[in-house]
C-alpha cells in the first residue's frame, strides 16, 4: 500500500466513488465523487485530535468489535494515513478544531466531484462477508461470532492485540466449534465461497498455538482443499488434536447462566448426535459480491451472474475481459477465490492492460452495426438487447459506437422497422447473392 501511494504515476482517490463512466476503449471520461473527511490533506497524522475527542464509537475495521473515537484513523497501517470524522456520532464540540494545529479539520467539505480519462479500466471490487442474522444464534447470543471477527481478535494490531475472549465476559474460551458453509452451498446462495475451509483450518490451528489444551471442533459438509499444499495442511491440523466432524448443526441455544452455546450436530460419518457445551461458536459464512460490484455494474453496463458477480467474456479463453472492450475484472468482483488465484488473476488483467498501451493502437472491426436515421423509431429495443452495450439512444435516434460494436447482428434480427443493418452484411447484399444462387451465375466460388 505504502509502494502505491509514493509511487509517481499512482494516483491514489480514497474515500471515492465512481458515479460515471464514458466513452471507449483508449478514451474513457471517469467521473468520481470524493467523499468528504472533513479532515484536508494538510493532516500528518499527529493524533492530536482524536485525544481531545469526547466521543467513542465503535471501529468498522475491526468488526464493531473495538472502539474508535469519532475522529479516528481507520488503522495504524491505513494508506493515505488521514484521520477522518464520522458525522453520525460527531456532537460538533470542535475540540479537534482547537486540538489541531495545522488547522486541517474543515467542516464545512462537501462531496466533490473528480474527472479523468484513461484508456482502459480494471475492476477488482472485492467483496463483503455475509451477516447471517437469525442464523445458529448470530446476533441473538454473545458468544457467537463470525470468521470476520475471529481475524480480528486474533490481529496483533486488533482490539485484543492477538489475544482471543469470549465476548460476553472477556474470558478465555476452551471450547471452540467452527460451523462450516453458513449462508451458502444452499438454494439461494449454491456457490461454494472458496476460502472458508482453509480460513478455519488456519484460525483453528492458531487457537491451538494462543490455548494448546483447548478443544476445537470444525463442523463440516466437506472440507475442500484442493490447491497446491492445501491437503498436507488440512493433515496437519487433524494431527494438531482439532476434532472434524462431518455434519450439520441441527440445534443451538444458550445457557443463560453461563453464555456458553450448547450444540447438537449429528456426525454422517459415526451415525451418531455429538452434544457440544462450547464456550465460543465461530460461523464460517458466505462471501458475497461487494456493495461496490453492484454499483460498478450498474454504473459501467456490466452484466452479472445470478449470484451477482461480474461476468467474463468467457471463462476459459477470456477471463479477465469484459462485454466491453478495454474494461477488465480480477480476484473476487468475477467469483469466489483465494489470494494465489486472485493475484494471478490480477497480473494477469494488467497484461492485458499492457497488451493495449504498448501496441499505440487497436484493431476494430469493420463489420458494425449501422442505422438508417429515416427510419429508426428510437424505441429501444436494440439498446436494451446489446449484450455489449454499443448502441445508445440519443435526440430520438440510434447511435451505434463503432469501437465496441463487434457485428454480431443481434440489434438488426429485433429492430421492428429494420432501421439497422450490418455493414457489408446488408439485406439487399445478401438477397442480391441468393438471387445470383439461384440464376446460377456465381460459380467456382466467385
């Protein structure tokens, strides 16, 4: 992150939104909000501001789990390294006003508006953690946690700076179960997440490490390890005395005296109900497109799949390539995977990147769509049937764009008033060759 931001041809825009984009490929107009901090650039981070703050809140990056002032940084490591203010629980005493000597708190910043241009565009949206609400007693007993909350805890720089208790009473826990696949691999989410089986083999051996004599349990529908080195470490972790069983949780409630979660989970491989008094639930939940995916496509015209992730061009030959030409997606905006696939994916769009820049130019296609203005109704069937969005409707008229159009023909088979055609594919050529068939005057091909 540090690299990034000091780098000279790196223009980094937090705390942002892309609202609009434009244009084609080699000339896309971006146009971004920049979110107010109502702290300015002239911050260096001093912390002067958020000691004399009179108000705590709690801190989003650590999962709610840990307190921040209502002017506070994000985290020790955040890039830019500027305090910013949650006007939600700011009480406007302006002791930060006073407190700062640089005088870069500004109250007064509204939204601003950025624009741009760039050649090619890389989507890479990330993703956002489901919140399995009313679920194995999420968000009803204290004790139950997610894995979200669980890194944290468990981070040097987290709210128990890498030391794990239970949240009710702060204590230890020795009885830890993992519950596997919660809110996906079922009928409205069937994907399968793609990182959960390894982050609780992970958080359970550092349980191990942080408590050796606890009892961990990961309860499991199966456990997919099938990356390079994943299988030897799911071996290790058996070995390391934490308990896999194969089944689903069927019942869960908790002792009011004691917070602690009982637990009935019915093993498919001993034929047998397990009763569990554990002391902390951690819940491996599903991971979902991101907020930002779904701005993004809505923004950009992108399609998605029925999960809500972006589509690629095709999945085997062209999986960083978008319906539009110069527009590229990578990691966990295209689809659940972990941080090998996700960088290789990332290199692999910024090849393609390159490929564009380092040529100057690009080849189009000379067979496009093309309308007949006489006789376009602008009723916009053929904007709305693109599947690469290249034709618009713009004054009561049709326009298609030449550098994304690649011919497939589709605006012309559901024009009603057969206003388009397809260059050098034009009904009266195509006629012309039939009749010329049939007279047969075309002969060896010629």
């Amino acid at each position: 992150m540090l690299e990034v931001n000091r780098h000279k041809n790196i223009e980094l825009l937090s705390y942002s939104y892309v609202t609009k984009v434009e244009g084609h490929v080699g000339n896309y107009q971006i146009t971004v909000e920049k979110q107010p901090r109502y702290v300015n650039s002239d911050c260096n981070g001093c912390g002067s501001c958020s000691e004399v703050c009179p108000v705590f809140t709690t801190n989003y990056f650590d999962e709610h789990l840990g307190p921040r002032k209502a002017i506070d940084i994000a985290f020790g490591q955040a890039v830019p390294f500027l305090y910013d203010i949650d006007r939600e629980h700011c009480v406007e005493c302006f002791s930060c006003v006073d407190a700062c000597e640089l005088h870069a708190i500004d109250f007064s910043q509204l939204p601003e508006e950025v624009s741009f241009t760039v050649g090619s565009i890389i989507i890479a949206t990330g993703w956002d953690i489901y919140e399995p609400y009313g679920e194995y007693g999420y968000g009803e007993y204290d004790n139950v946690i997610h894995q979200a909350q669980l890194e944290r805890m468990l981070a040097p720089n987290g709210p128990l700076e890498g030391h794990i208790a239970r949240p009710s009473d702060l204590k230890q826990p020795k009885e830890i179960v993992f519950i596997q696949c919660v809110g996906s691999r079922d009928t409205e989410r069937p994907y399968c997440s793609g990182v959960c089986c390894m982050l609780a083999l992970k958080n359970a051996k550092l349980l191990k490490e942080e408590i050796p004599d606890a009892q961990i349990t990961i309860c499991y529908i199966d456990i997919r390890t099938n990356e390079k080195g994943f299988e030897e470490y799911y071996q290790r972790a058996k070995d390391s005395d934490i308990r896999m069983i194969r089944g689903k949780v069927g019942e869960i409630a908790e002792n009011p005296e004691t917070k602690n979660v009982e637990i009935r989970v019915y093993s498919s491989l001993t034929d047998e109900i397990i009763k569990i008094d554990a002391d902390l639930v951690v819940l491996s939940t599903a991971a979902l497109p991101s907020h930002g995916t779904e701005q993004i496509a809505k923004v950009m015209n992108l399609d998605v799949d029925t999960n809500g992730f972006l589509t690629e061009s095709h999945f085997g030959l062209m999986p960083q390539e978008t319906k539009t030409k110069g527009i590229f997606i990578a990691g966990f905006a295209q689809g659940p995977k972990d941080i090998a696939y996700s960088v290789s994916q990332a290199r692999a769009a910024a090849s393609k990147v390159v490929e564009l820049t380092s040529a100057g130019q690009i080849d189009l296609e000379l067979i496009v769509a093309e309308v007949t203005p006489e006789l376009c109704i602008a009723c916009g069937r053929c904007e709305k049937e693109c599947p690469k969005g290249a034709i618009k409707i713009k004054d009561d008229k049709a326009v298609v764009d030449d550098i994304n159009c690649d011919g497939c023909g589709i605006c012309a088979t559901c024009c009603p008033t057969s206003a388009i055609d397809i260059k050098y594919y034009r009904d009266h050529q195509l006629y012309t060759e039939i009749e010329a068939l049939i007279r047969g005057e075309v002969k060896n091909g010629t």
